[in-house]
C-alpha cells in the first residue's frame, strides 16, 4: 500500500469520525457532552480540511496517485 493510497484511507476514516461526533452532538440530552461533541467535530473538520489539502499537494506532485 502507497503513502498516498494510506493518506486517503485515513482521510475516509477521519470523515466517518466526524460524521459520527455530529450525530453524537445532536443525539446527545447533556448540554456539556453535546458542546465537546461539537467542538470536537469541529476540530477534525479542521483536520480533514489540512489533509485534503495534503492530497491534493500529492496528487499533483505524483500524478499517479491521483484517484486512489
């Protein structure tokens, strides 16, 4: 397995984290467990958004692994 291909793979993961932090935000009935649902859901979405950058910076440094 490539580093690219490795990245990407963990950028899906990230993505599913978040998408599971947001549902635990809204889902959750404890004001302090939505609020640092919340705030971490908005920091892996900083973290996605740094690592799709990375990608891309990949992709066009290697055009070979874009599309992995």
């Amino acid at each position: 397995m490539t580093v690219a291909s490795q990245v990407k793979q963990c950028l899906s993961s990230l993505k599913g984290i978040e998408a599971s932090l947001g549902a635990f935000a809204l889902k959750s009935e404890d004001e302090e467990a939505r609020k640092v649902f919340h705030e971490t859901c908005l920091q892996t979405r900083r973290v996605i958004a740094d690592i799709e950058n990375r990608v891309g910076e990949m992709e066009r440094e290697e055009p070979q692994y874009k599309g992995f």
